[in-house]
C-alpha cells in the first residue's frame, strides 16, 4: 500500500522525456521528474521515493530527502505568509502549508517553528503547530534508561520541554540540565521516568553508574592537564562541578568514589589528587 508523506519503494514502469513513471498501485502511475532520476537506474527497478503532492495538487515522487516525514516534527523556517497560511521550507521545490488553523500563534515569515506533518481531509500534507494534538496518543512505548531521540521545545519553570522519539511529551529538569539547549535543538537523551500520565521526565546522560566510565575518564584527563590535582572534591558546590565538568553533584561525587576506590585518586582537604602522578 502507497504511504503519502513517506519513502516507498516502487517499481519503474515507464520512461517518457520528462522523468520516469512509478507503479503506484491504487494511485495509478506516478511521475518521478527527471531531475530527480538516478543514475544508472533501468525499467522495472526500484526506487525508494518520497510521495506528495505538487502545487497542482498532483501526486508525485521525489528522491529528495524532506526534512519532515508523516507523523513526525521538526524545526521548520517560515519563508512566507499570506492569506490561506504560512509556507515552510522542508526542503522540496513545493513549500509546506501550515494553514491558518493549524497555527498555534500566528506564524511570521523568516522565524522557524516546531511543526508536525499530518494529512488533511483530502490527503494532502500539511503541518501543524498544535503539537499537543500529535503527541501523548498513543502508548508509552519506552522504559527507564533508554536512549531516545529529542527535539528541544520551550523552557518552563520546572525545566526543557523536548519531544521524545517524535510521539511523547518529555522534561528535562532544570536540575539535570548541564549543557546549553537551543529551541529546535536535535539531541540523543535517555529516559529517567514514566509518569502516569504518560509523560516521561528524561536526563541528557546515562543514567547512575552507566555514566560513571566515562565522566571518570574526563576527572582523570582533567587531573592531568592540570598537573594532578583539582581543587574540587566531594564537598565543592554543585556550581563548582556543573562549570568544570557539566555534571550534577552526584554524579561527580560516584565518579571519584569510582576512582578513590581504584587507588586512582586521593581526596585531600583542598582538592583531588592523582595518585599515578606523584
């Protein structure tokens, strides 16, 4: 079956002057523009290719990459404004529509968004700013301490609303922030809780002792750039730690147990010290 707004494989059937036809089961056949025809490609060969619509509103394939598929967000640029909506860059010759219903707050030309693509009742692909109208529907399909895909929303007073996986709701707390984030923002973070009302509170390292390696590793390079020895330790401020490492005191505080119980470090009153340096 023919998925709209998505990559299908599909058969080549006919070559005309203009591009290369595709078997579009029920949709008939569909044109594959020139432009867009791989090299070295024969009749009867598949092709993975993106269907839409063009600005006739005529199906057609493309093997450009768009920067948004069905059902899934992104931070698109608005690149004009009239009277029916706003257009979006998304990286095919036609723009995206964001109808003037389908915005959240009025959209201004040259700002980006966050958008999700959807089908309207004629099957044509559009984008939407009413992101609470995509996400939370369907079932949490994720469990504490798996890496997930974010896409960075807005800040609130409890911390960074992200979009988990491109279906869910997630936070980052303002205390597990380390690192800057950017509004629209791709990042990789792991999940620290499934509430009840299937929201997910998310972190942006491992969680416990599957982060401790590797910060471990950076105490110990830092230590080393510095001649052996730091002047933070177990009682330094979490301000102290977030600026030298991006961590939260925990985590500081498990990474040099981790190596004061490897005879790697010393704790001394002022600092810490490398042991394999003295």
């Amino acid at each position: 079956m023919l998925q709209i707004g998505q990559f299908n494989s599909l058969r080549l059937v006919k070559e005309v002057p203009f591009g290369m036809y595709l078997d579009g089961y029920d949709w008939g056949e569909i044109l594959l523009p020139r432009k867009v025809v791989p090299k070295d490609v024969k009749m009867g060969d598949r092709v993975d290719v993106f269907i839409y619509f063009d600005s006739e509103d005529k199906i057609i394939a493309t093997t450009k990459q768009p920067r948004i598929t069905l059902g899934h967000c992104a931070f698109l640029k608005v690149i004009d404004v009239n009277r029916v909506g706003a257009f979006l860059d998304w990286g095919l010759d036609k723009d995206l529509l964001v109808p003037k219903a389908e915005q959240r707050r009025p959209m201004q030309q040259d700002k980006s968004y966050l958008v999700c693509l959807k089908q309207d009742d004629q099957h044509r692909l559009v984008a939407s700013s009413k992101l609470d109208y995509f996400l939370d529907k369907t079932p949490v399909c994720v469990k504490i301490g798996d890496e997930v895909d974010l896409l960075v929303a807005e800040t609130t007073e409890l911390g960074t609303k992200v979009i988990v996986n491109h279906t869910h709701w997630g936070l980052i707390y303002t205390s597990d922030v380390f690192q800057a984030l950017q509004y629209g923002q791709r990042t990789r973070g792991y999940i620290k809780a499934v509430r009840g009302d299937g929201k997910l509170d998310v972190v942006l390292r491992k969680l416990g002792h599957n982060n401790i390696p590797g910060l471990a590793q950076r105490i110990l390079d830092a230590l080393k750039q510095a001649d052996g020895f730091l002047t933070v330790h177990d009682k330094s401020s979490p301000e102290e730690i977030k600026h030298l490492f991006n961590e939260s005191k925990k985590n500081f505080k498990h990474a040099i147990g981790t190596l004061y119980k490897q005879g790697l470090i010393r704790i001394e009153p002022h600092g810490i010290r490398l042991v394999a340096h003295e």
